[in-house]
C-alpha cells in the first residue's frame, strides 16, 4: 500500500520530470510509456514467469524471512554446507553482469537540478555561500568510499525477483536472526578488524534525498527500489593497502532454518 506521503513525493518527481523534458525538448518524448512498458515483457516471455512457477505450492513462512536468488548449482551447496560466496563492492561494477545486479556500490551521487536558472539564461549558481558555474545539465556531486564486502538478500518472496536475477532456485531463510549471527561471526573470526553493518537498504532520490542515510554502504539509488534488498556488509577500520577480492565462508549447515525452493 502506498501512503498518502509517498504519493505526494511521487508527484513532486514526477512533476520535475516534465518541467525537465520541457526545458530539454519542449515536451514528453511520444514514446516514453510505451519504451517504460517494454521491460515488463520479458517476465511473460516464455509463458507463466519463473517466479511464479518456482513458488508454486510452496507455503511461505508467516514470521519474517530473507530469501537468496540464485543459480541451483549454487545455492544448493549454500544450503548444504553454508558455503558462501561474499563479494567485494567494486565487483558489481562489471559490464557482464545483468541490469538488476550491475551497480557503482562504491559511490554516491547526487544532482542538485540547476533547468531554473538555465531556462533564466544564468550561467552559475548561489550554493551554501559560494557560486558555481553551471554548464548544460544539472551539477553533479560524486561521493566515493572505500571497498568493502557485502551479502545481498530480499526480504520477501517476489515472484518478479528470478527473471531479474536470471536464477533459477532460491533459498528461503526462516530464521534471519541465526543467518546474520553465523555469517558475521564467521566473517569477523577471520577478518576481526572489520566492522559489519546489517539491515535493509535504504533507497535515495539523488536529486531529493541529501541527508536521508547516514551509512552509504547501505544506500542504493531508489531505482533498485522494488528489490526490497536487505544487505549484510562489512566496511574495513582503516584503509587497505591492496585491492580486495571475493572470498568464500562456510557458515555450516543450513537445512535445519532454511528451505531450497527450484523449478
């Protein structure tokens, strides 16, 4: 259910948007609904969505769980013998990897929009005291941490998850408590000068949301949104020296909290 509050935001970027196309080309591209719709296709490409028949007849637990999309070749051992791949953040940065898991996770940025004073024909801008020259877009502001390693999972069942993952299985964790305790017990025994960070993503305007997250390793731009991530992520105390690179854990046994879910 949307709030009353999330619709009035909505509006207000939706609003934005068209004062934008306006300045940029006098009005909304015709064919901008029609290219928005095309990504919804590939869910009934070949029929009934994976998501969909994966989940079939399977009865979801009442009590809060996480969920891990994935190929079965994977999560099977995952499940077996707790061996997890943990991943660096750069990592995901890569031109081969998938649209819905392709992201810069190690930097923030933001747009302050500047189509007013454009439109006015000014050439700079009045920010905190200081004046900015602008060019012909909205001035961006890049924020860049440091690597460090984290675990994606969702919080709910979402039948639309395994055609954006590409995976054909999931593991339906029943006790996210246990999962979380293993996992970054496991991570600090052998990296203890590490500090690790859990819960779910916040999701940010980059345009709006300035001051809304504190901790940028768990920040994601609203576009990922309807992933509902929950993320576990460990942040190095001080600089590392050399490049980081994935590395594989073995938390044990996950058949007795968790349940492996295929087509």
């Amino acid at each position: 259910m949307i709030s009353f509050e999330e619709t009035d935001e909505y509006m207000q970027v939706f609003t934005h948007m068209l004062e934008e196309f306006g300045s940029r080309c006098g009005d909304v591209p015709k064919d901008l609904i029609q290219t928005a719709r095309a990504p919804f296709f590939k869910y009934f490409a070949q029929g009934t969505p994976i998501g969909v028949t994966m989940f079939e007849g399977y009865k979801a637990p009442k009590t809060p769980i996480l969920v891990k999309y994935g190929k079965r070749e994977f999560l099977e051992p995952m499940l077996k013998f707790g061996t997890i791949r943990l991943a660096n953040a750069r990592s995901y940065n890569q031109a081969s990897l998938i649209d819905a898991i392709r992201d810069d996770e190690t930097s923030r940025t933001f747009f302050i929009p500047t189509y007013k004073e454009r439109l006015e024909g000014k050439r700079h801008i009045e920010l905190q005291g200081h004046r900015i020259e602008i060019g012909d877009d909205d001035l961006e502001i890049p924020l860049v941490i440091e690597d460090y390693f984290l675990f994606s999972l969702c919080e709910h069942i979402h039948y639309r998850m395994p055609t954006d993952f590409d995976a054909d299985a999931a593991i339906v964790i029943r006790d996210p408590n246990l999962f979380k305790q293993r996992l970054i017990s496991t991570f600090l025994a052998r990296f203890p000068q590490w500090v690790p960070m859990e819960g779910k993503v916040i999701y940010y305007d980059p345009y709006r949301d300035y001051t809304k997250f504190r901790v940028p390793e768990m920040a994601k731009h609203f576009g990922y949104g309807y992933q509902k991530e929950f993320r576990i992520a460990f942040r190095p105390r001080r600089r590392i020296p050399t490049n980081i690179e994935p590395t594989f854990l073995s938390i044990g046994p996950m058949t007795d909290f968790a349940d492996l879910v295929s087509v």
